[in-house]
C-alpha cells in the first residue's frame, strides 16, 4: 500500500475546520483563475490568428504561380493560362516527401531521411489579373488595384462578405461592367449599388478611361485590403493591359491545409511548374501582417508563464501554512519510523489535490467563458484595429490536455523545495507543539 497517499487522502478528505482551509480555498481559487485566464487566453489568440489568416488566405489564395521574372519589373508580365497543370492541379491530393526526424523545429537526425505525407492536398486553382488605377466620380478621386477575375472564382468564401448586391455575370461575348468595391470604398466615395463611376488608367503613357457599374458591395474586414482592392472581369485588365485573351497575371492556388503550405510550395516549384514560372506563398509575398500576427505568440506564451507562477506561489504558501499546522502529525510520523521523504510525499500529494481542484474549476469557467463568447459574442473588438469586430475563440483538446498537465507537473515539482521544512521539524519538539 502507498501509505503517504493513504494518509494525504485521509487528510485532504478530513471535515476538520482550521485556518487551513482558508488558505486551501484561496490556493484552489488562485489555481482556477490561473487557468481559467490561460485557457482564454490561448483560445483567444488562436482564435484570431485563424480568424484572421482564413480571411487572407480565402482573399488571395495560399500560392501565387507567375512569371519568374515578376518580382524584377515593376509593370505585370502575362503568362499564358493555357498550362498542363491548369485546372487539373486541383486533383493533387497527399503529397509524400522525405525530410529529417524533428522535434520543436530542431533537426535530430539529418543524415537519415524520414518519409512523410501531407495532411491534405490542392482545393482549387483560379486565374487572376491585376491593373492599377484611380477612381473619379463628380466629387471624389482615388486610388485602386483592380483584380481581375474569371469564372473559376470561389465565391463560397467572397458570399459571407458581401453585404449588397450580387456576384459579377460573366458575358459570353463582351466583359462585364460590373465592380464589386469595398465598403469602405464606397463610403469614401459616397457610391451605393449600381452607381456608374470612371477608372483612368496610365497605359505607355496615355490615360484609358473605363466606366464601371457598382454590382456589389462587400466587407472582409481586412482594412488595407478593403481599401485598395476592387473585383472585376478578368477581360477588363486584359483590354487594359493589351493582352491575349489567354494572357493573365498569374494563378492562386488553394490547399487543404495550412501545415503544408511550404511543402505544396516546394512541390510544385520543383515538380510542376515549367522553367519561366515560379510559385511563391502569399506569407512570403506579404510577410507583415504574418509577422504580426507571429508576434501574439509571444503574449500567448508570457501569459501562460505568468499564470504558472502565480499558481507556484500560490500552492508554495499555501504547502508551508500545511506543513506548519500538521506538526504534531508529522512528529508522529517520524517517531514510527517514517523518513523524511515519506512525509514529504504525504504534503506533494496534498497540493497534488489541491492543485486538480483549482484545475477542474479552472476548466469549467475557462471552457464556460469561451463557450459563451463563441455563442453569444459579447466581447467586440474595433474592427479598424484588429480586422474583426468579434473576439474569437477557438478551443483546441490537446492544448487544454497539456496546459493542465503542464500546470500540475510544473507546481508540484517547484513544491519539493519549500517541502524541505519537514526535514527541519525534530519529533520530539514536534509532539510537545500544540
């Protein structure tokens, strides 16, 4: 039988009300609130930094294939969108490649090279053009990027943003005058739906004048987004930019997971593309916003520190007021021939219970909070600020699992250092004590 977590049980399970309880409860209550805030914390900034890379992601793709040469011109080269893997890209499923055993990004064994499969593969493929110009309406001008677009668009995610209108027609014969601008455009502006406005465009020198019609207006949220970009027909920024009707400005391409971006990446640099084209992550093509984002996981990361620490103190308060009160107790213990270690390990187990409680309650309110967040959405955010005008949450099993094991591992191991008082209580001293 385990006789110190026979007695620790014994004790934790005891009705007796002393000052001890006091400080028990107010460990408990430290130790939940503990989590609870490490637990919103961390379902608070996945939950953003998703929020807010789904947007990007869902606006631009995750990989961009164009001319190798784009990044060296100031001015958009064509590539022909008669290509072997266009549309048939979208079939790619799981991906093998080989790379060396890793644990936390640190490289374990770089001469033997592992096997290993993508988590999923290519969703979609769809053409895209750009042209910049400048918005003239009778009191108003400014500046825009038109993208252009074409039958291939995924407008299952562009939907939910789209607060008026509806989605641009593609003529068989001659390209739309449809437009879809942000709302903030259209504030600015002072356009409404079907308001007709003139882009005037710079071409060797020369302004090209287009008149456009406001088919819809949408809203990503996406502030700088919002305000530079515009959607229309594919064939206007081939008109404008005196292209072939097979010449775009590149393709998006989407995939099943965001893990295996860089490998997809890889993959088709490597494995698909023809020599003149060149594959590049919309990570790498606007590296800022991924670096801020980058950024709340060291807030996310000194959060949790913070919260373990208070925890410590808590429970190594609260261990020494334990130990003091059980004199008389642990003077017995060692009169019958206990050693030091097996009374200490009576008190570890103590604030291990101690320590579960405050761990249960903590769950309960942290999950209940994000529950009721996700459900009722009662935090808002300012949307210029953060891109979103709702805190999101998003909760994750396996990071719970380890937040709690990690808090109860941690606490008790810092515990066995201010356990040590028992080894200075003499049991002969300890039986006089009252």
């Amino acid at each position: 039988m385990n006789t110190p977590y026979f007695i620790a049980r014994k004790v934790a399970l005891g009705g007796q009300q002393s000052f001890s309880r006091l400080i028990i409860r107010i460990a408990i209550v430290g130790v939940a609130l503990s989590m609870t805030v490490m637990i919103a914390s961390t379902a608070l900034i996945r939950g953003f930094k998703s929020e807010i890379t789904t947007k990007i992601f869902g606006f631009w793709g995750h990989i961009h294939i164009t001319d190798i040469d784009i990044n060296r011109s100031f001015e958009e080269i064509p590539v022909e969108n008669s290509q072997d893997f266009y549309p048939a890209i979208d079939t790619i499923e799981q991906i093998q490649y080989r790379s060396p055993l890793s644990f936390m990004n640190f490289e374990l064994d770089e001469d033997n090279l592992r096997l290993y499969e993508t988590k999923g593969g290519i969703r979609h493929i769809q053409l895209f053009a750009t042209k910049k110009g400048i918005i003239k309406t009778k009191e108003n001008i400014e500046g825009i990027i038109l993208k252009g677009i074409w039958k291939d668009f995924d407008w299952e995610f562009f939907d939910q943003y789209l607060e008026e209108g509806s989605v641009i027609e593609f003529p068989d014969t001659t390209a739309s005058e449809q437009i879809l601008i942000s709302r903030q455009t259209a504030n600015r502006l002072k356009l409404k739906l079907n308001d007709k406005f003139i882009i005037i465009f710079v071409k060797d020198k020369q302004q090209l004048k287009r008149r456009f019609s406001v088919g819809g207006i949408y809203k990503t949220g996406l502030e700088e987004y919002d305000k530079s970009f515009a959607l229309v027909d594919l064939r206007q920024i081939q008109k404008l930019q005196g292209w072939k009707e097979n010449q775009v400005s590149g393709f998006e391409v989407f995939i099943d997971d965001i893990d295996d971006l860089e490998i997809i990446n890889e993959y088709l640099y490597a494995e698909v593309l023809p020599q003149n084209l060149f594959s590049e992550t919309i990570r790498n093509k606007f590296p800022s916003i991924f670096e801020w984002l980058e950024l709340q996981n060291i807030n996310e990361i000194v959060i949790i520190l913070l919260m373990i620490l208070v925890s410590i103190i808590n429970m190594t308060t609260a261990l020494m007021i334990l130990i003091l009160e059980r004199t008389n107790m642990i003077g017995t213990l060692k009169s019958l021939g206990s050693t030091n270690w097996e009374v200490r390990k009576i008190f570890l187990y103590y604030a291990a219970y101690i320590i579960t409680i405050g761990l249960f309650w903590g769950n309960v309110i942290g999950i209940g909070l994000c529950w009721l967040q996700d459900k009722f959405q009662f935090i808002k955010l300012s949307e210029e600020d953060y891109y979103l005008a709702v805190a999101p949450v998003e909760l994750n099993f396996w990071i719970i699992l380890l937040l709690n094991v990690g808090t109860l591992l941690l606490t008790v191991i810092f515990l066995i250092v201010p356990s040590l008082l028992v080894t200075s209580i003499s049991p002969v001293k300890a039986m006089r004590f009252k």
